[in-house]
C-alpha cells in the first residue's frame, strides 16, 4: 500500500493503549474487591501523580500561561483524574465488568457531542445518525442481563459509569485544549499532579475512618492499583 506510513510506532503505541484500556474494567473490579471503591478510585490517581510529577520537575515541563490555560488544566484534572477515577470505581463495585465495558466505550460519541457543544459548530445528520446506532446497540446489549447473572449488575451502577464517561469525556477535551498550548506530555502529566495533589488529604482523612480497607487488602487488589495508577492514569 503505497499511502501505507513508513513510522509504525504511532499505530504500536495505539495499540498498547487500547490494551491497557480495554483491560481496565477487569483490572478495577479486581481492585474493588479487596479495597473500598473510593480509596481505588483515590489511589491510582495519588500513585500516579507521585510517578509523574517528579518527572514534569526533571524534564521541566511548560506549565499554562494564562487564564485560560489554568481553566482547561482545571477542567482536565476535576473531570479526568477526580471525578472519573472516583464515579468510574464506584460504579464498577456495582455492576459487572461486561457492562462497565459497554458504557465506557460511549465516551467517543460523549467526547465528540461535548468538543461540538464547546466550539459551537455540530456536525452534519449523519454524524448523529451513527451515534444513534452506537447508542442503541450499546443500550440492548446492556439491556440482555441473564437470569444467571441478575446480581452482576444493576441500573445504579450503569448510571454511575455513564457518569464517569460523561465526565472523562470533559476532561478529554479540556485537556486537548491545554496539550494545544503545552503540549501532550506537560498537559497529562500537571493534570494527574493537581488532581494526586487534591485528593491526597482526602485519603488520608479516609484512611483514618476506613482503615482497615486498604491496610488489611490482598496482594491481587494492590497490584490491581498499581497497574491502574502506572498504566491506566
């Protein structure tokens, strides 16, 4: 194929992260069952912002120049690395690992209606129209629950996760408004800090209602958390 690019990196990398993505549901309903959901949720953004941060000091990477770049990191932290991680565990906890799957993969149509909400220019019909389908497809295989596994998940637990996509989806597009101005990497890297940053005296008044949860978890579920901080967040 002669329009075939010559780089394959770009398309390993991709690939390596639908990966990592598509293993992430399984990987959370592992950490959920050792640990509570909020100190899941908690976690891997704090351990990967002690990760990242120390890298964005020696690498010295561009932070925002102006009010409106602080804007979009504000944006891209609260939605992206708060709210997801948290509504996202929380949700995983009450329904299955199938269904979380299912509603997560709504969050390209959900980026797309929010990037087209923000610049205030929508698409043509046919762009709805293959949303539609999207959604609808997504809306009866969710709704096939089998009788065998009627405790698996619940309508709760769907609404949760929608939540979270609608939320990673503002971060999505907050944050490639920020990667436009300072780049990809200091973008990443400064939400995930403000947002570890945030959260840290949270767990830590957590810590100390719930302690037991996170002191008294199993190897599995912890090394579920590390594999959410180190390559989900």
């Amino acid at each position: 194929m002669p329009d075939m690019p010559k780089d394959l990196r770009p398309y390993l990398v991709a690939a390596i992260a639908l990966g990592v993505w598509g293993a992430t549901p399984a990987v959370t309903q592992l950490a959920v069952a050792g640990i509570d959901a909020v100190s899941v949720g908690m976690l891997r953004t704090i351990i990967a912002a002690a990760i990242v941060l120390p890298l964005a000091a020696l690498l010295r990477l561009p932070r925002p120049a102006d009010r409106g770049g602080w804007a979009a990191l504000a944006v891209s932290s609260l939605a992206g690395f708060v709210g997801y991680t948290l509504l996202y565990t929380i949700g995983q906890k009450l329904t299955s690992t199938a269904h979380a799957a299912l509603i997560l993969a709504s969050a390209p149509i959900l980026t797309g209606f929010i990037g087209f909400a923000v610049r205030r220019a929508w698409p043509r019909w046919l762009w709805w129209a293959g949303a539609l389908v999207a959604l609808a497809g997504e809306a009866i295989l969710i709704g096939f629950r089998a009788a065998g596994a009627a405790g698996a998940a619940s309508l709760e637990g769907d609404g949760i996760i929608f939540l979270s996509a609608v939320f990673v989806s503002a971060g999505y597009i907050a944050g490639g408004r920020l990667a436009s101005k300072i780049g990809t990497q200091a973008a990443t890297a400064w939400g995930i800090g403000v947002a570890g940053v945030a959260l840290t005296p949270a767990l830590i008044l957590r810590t100390s209602a719930v302690p037991l949860s996170i002191t008294a978890a199993n190897a599995p579920s912890w090394a579920a958390v590390v594999f959410l901080a180190v390559f989900t967040s």
